[in-house]
C-alpha cells in the first residue's frame, strides 16, 4: 500500500523537491527570484558545457567568479553544483547526480563528496510525523516553498498539533484532499514567505539569527510589547517575527488563529 512506502522528502514528485542541505537558502539574496536566476544561469551553463569530469574544474572556476557568494551564516557551505533538474525548472537539485548525466555519478568533486551527498538524510526525516510528511509532500506545489517548510520542523509540528487539537484528532493525509483543505494549510505555510511581521535583518533565517560564524535562536520580548508571551510563539519565531508593539503582536495571532479556525470550520462540516 502506498502509505507504507518510504516518503522521500528530497524529491518527492515532479512538481517539487528540497535542495535546502545543499546551501540553497543560506545566499544573502535568497527571494525566491534571485535563486531562480542563479539556479537557471548555472544550469545552463552546466548543460553547455560539461561532457566529462574533466570540464568541472571551470565549471567550478566560472560559477565562483560569476556568482554572488555572499550568505547568510558562513559555515553552512553553498554548493555549486546545486540547479534546476527539469527544463520547467520545477525541481531542484544535484547536477552531479547520476540521473542527470546518464549514470556517470561526479558528485565526488563537491565540497561534501559522494559518500555524504548520497548518504544525507536531514532531521525532518526522523521528526516529522508520516502525516506531516504526506501532508506537506501532497499540498506544497512549489520546491521554493517547499523547501522552506519541510526543513522546517518547529513550523510543521506547531500547526499540526494546532490543528489536531481545534479538531480533536490528528487530519488523515486522505482528509485533507477534500473541502479545501489543504489550501487552508497552504495559506498558513505561506507565511513564510508573505508574513507582514517579519524581520528586516538580513541575518535571520526561521527563528536562527547569525553573527559569522556564530548562530543563536532569536527570542521576542514580550515583555517589552507589555505581555507575558502568545500560544503561537514557536510559530512566530519560525516567521521570522518582529513586533513593534502589542497592537501588531495581536494582529499576528489573529492571522494564525484565522487560518486555525477555517481549518476546524471545513473540516468538521
Ligand atoms: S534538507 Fe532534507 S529534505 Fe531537503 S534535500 Fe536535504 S535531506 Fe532532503
Ligand atoms: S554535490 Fe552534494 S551538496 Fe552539491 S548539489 Fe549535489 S548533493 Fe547537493
């Protein structure tokens, strides 16, 4: 039965897939515009130009000259060999990769070698739940959000327990194909790109923030806002949230609890 089958998070099916262990998010500039161009150029150029391993090494040279190498958080390295798999550019992932260039593997010059590029598993493979899992591999339908939110554990498995609890029972990954609901919980993942209250720091990423090498987990001050906390704290520090005051920290728990009830509301029609 398909539900007992292995879910693979990496590359789940044609409409998507995850290269965030490979450096994806961890460029200054990661918008989602400015990853499509890197990814496109360097894929291009790896499709022009390399016929044997001989030709990586100017591969190489050409993407580190040509590209903005600046990150996020310096010790999570950016791989160069990461790019689109599918001309709709619909997937991302490995160029090295056996199946991209007709069995010949060549990841052995990366940064991380065969063995470990191979071998990667990320903890949302042993955190996440089989119906976090088959949730998110079913509703996201894009690999820049998807990417986002399944290496995301803290975000997944706040909603979910949410959810579970409005409606007294964890949603079946059957469930949520009808009335609307995995729009519903689109909507909510897609916070983490749209969410009003995000900070403007560039050194933020979920609820990490980054001084070199150096990465801390951010916290809000409630305090400061004139409260002891909110129920939707591990949500918010995952958005990347910045509250200027208390009127702004209500208006964020409004936007989750919307989403919460209108979860709750189809699903118990
Ligand atoms: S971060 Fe996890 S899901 Fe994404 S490519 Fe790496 S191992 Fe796969
Ligand atoms: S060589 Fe390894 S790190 Fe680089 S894109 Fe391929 S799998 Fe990712």
């Amino acid at each position: 039965m398909k539900d007992d089958a292995f879910i693979h998070l990496c590359q789940p099916d044609a409409n998507k897939s995850c290269g965030a262990c490979c450096g994806l998010y961890n460029y200054a500039d990661s918008t989602k515009d400015s990853l499509s161009r890197r990814l496109r150029e360097r894929t291009n150029y790896f499709r022009e130009t390399i016929r044997c391993r001989e030709d990586l090494p100017d591969f190489f040279r050409t993407v580190k000259m040509s590209e903005d190498t600046r990150k996020i958080y310096e010790v999570i390295y950016c791989c160069e060999y990461l790019g689109f798999l599918d001309d709709a550019e619909k997937k991302v992932g490995c160029l090295l990769h056996p199946c991209q260039n007709d069995g010949a593997d060549m990841r052995e010059v990366s940064f991380y070698g065969r063995e470990l590029c191979e071998g990667h598993l990320c903890p949302s493979y042993h955190y996440l739940s089989r119906e976090e899992k088959l949730a998110l591999t079913n509703i996201a339908n894009d690999w820049y959000l998807y990417g986002l939110c399944v290496t995301d554990i803290d975000l997944v498995k706040s909603y979910f327990r949410l959810i579970s609890e409005r409606v007294c029972e964890t949603p079946s990954p059957a469930r949520l194909k009808e009335n609307g609901l995995g729009d519903i919980i689109l909507n909510f993942f897609s916070f983490k790109i749209s969410w009003p209250f995000r900070s403007s720091a560039t050194n933020r990423f979920g609820k990490y923030y980054f001084d070199g090498s150096e990465y801390m987990i951010n916290r809000i001050d409630y305090n400061a806002l004139g409260c002891k906390g909110s129920r939707f704290n591990s949500i918010f520090l995952s958005l990347s949230s910045e509250f200027q005051n208390m009127q702004e920290l209500k208006e964020g728990e409004k936007l989750i609890e919307a989403n919460i009830d209108e979860f709750a509301r189809a699903y118990l029609q």
